[in-house]
C-alpha cells in the first residue's frame, strides 16, 4: 500500500513537470493564424522546428550564439514582414527561393502574420511532420 501511494504521488509529479513545460507556451494558436502556420509547418518547420539536427535551427543558433535570439524561428519576436519576406523569397546559405507558385503572396502574408504574432498567439511549436521525421531518420539526421 505503502509503494501504491509513493508511486502514485510520483506519477502526480511527473504529470506536474510535463504540465509545467507545456505552461510555457500552451494551447492552440489564434485561429486567425492557423492558415499562416500551416504553411510554416509545411515549409518552414522540416529546417526551422525545435528538433536537433535541422539545418536553419542548427545554423541559427550558431549565428546568435551568446545572445538572446531564439535559434528557433517560431520564437522569434525581432522578425519584421519585410525581413521574413526577403530571406523567404531569396534564400539564404542552405535555404531555398520559395516562388509564388509554392508560397503565394498570400500564403506569405499568413505566415508573416504568424511568425510576427505575440507569442502567446501563435500557441505551441508546430511539430515536425510525422513523414518528415521519418525523411530524416532515413538520412540519418536525427
Ligand atoms: C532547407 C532548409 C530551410 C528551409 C526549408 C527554410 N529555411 Fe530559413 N534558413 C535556413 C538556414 C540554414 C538559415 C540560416 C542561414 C544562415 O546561417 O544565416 C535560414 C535562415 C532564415 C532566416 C534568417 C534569420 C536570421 O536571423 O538570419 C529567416 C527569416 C528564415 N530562414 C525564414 C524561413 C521561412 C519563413 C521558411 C519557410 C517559408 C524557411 N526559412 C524555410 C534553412 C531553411
């Protein structure tokens, strides 16, 4: 019985500690930015996610090293409209061109709209998509 309650109350703090991190950006985004964000977890997320490994995260955190920029692209709050425009219509290093055949000006303004939005808008990460997590398992990148 002893053990029972013991376990019980370590399962009780587990739940805790994940309730915890989770506190810290918590629910779902603003519905007026779920278009914008599905488009960042569409072209965006595969090399900007929360995950090791990914190449805009990876260098991101190298160039803001010591500083107190996110190296992760949705927690960033110092992007303007026309910054995150300019790196997504010309690339930079390893990040491709998009065209407006695959993001549209439209589709740009929605995600300019989420990655500018409070933080507190734009809800959780977005996950990296189920495929592509099995993408990079497959090379071996994660
Ligand atoms: C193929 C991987 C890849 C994809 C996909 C990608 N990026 Fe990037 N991105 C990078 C890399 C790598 C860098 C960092 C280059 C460097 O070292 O300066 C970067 C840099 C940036 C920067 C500059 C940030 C800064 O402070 O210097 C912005 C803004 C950005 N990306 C936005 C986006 C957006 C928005 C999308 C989705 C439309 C996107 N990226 C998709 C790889 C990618």
């Amino acid at each position: 019985m002893r053990l029972l309650v013991a376990s019980a109350a370590l399962l009780a703090l587990g739940i805790g500690v994940v309730a915890a991190q989770e506190a810290t950006r918590t629910g779902p985004g603003a519905p007026e930015l779920a278009e914008g964000k599905a488009v960042y977890a569409h072209w965006c997320a595969p090399c900007h996610a929360n995950e090791p490994g990914l190449a805009g995260t990876m260098s991101l955190a190298v160039k803001y090293e010591g500083t107190d920029i996110p190296a992760v692209l949705e927690d960033r709050t110092d992007l303007s409209a026309p910054v995150i425009t300019f790196f997504v219509r010309n690339g930079v290093a390893w990040m491709p061109p998009f065209r407006p055949t695959e993001i549209s000006d439209t589709e740009l303004e929605q995600l300019n709209a989420y990655l500018t939005a409070p933080l507190e808008d734009r809800g959780a990460h977005v996950p990296l998509l189920g495929e592509e997590m099995v993408e990079l398992n497959a090379r071996g990148e994660q």
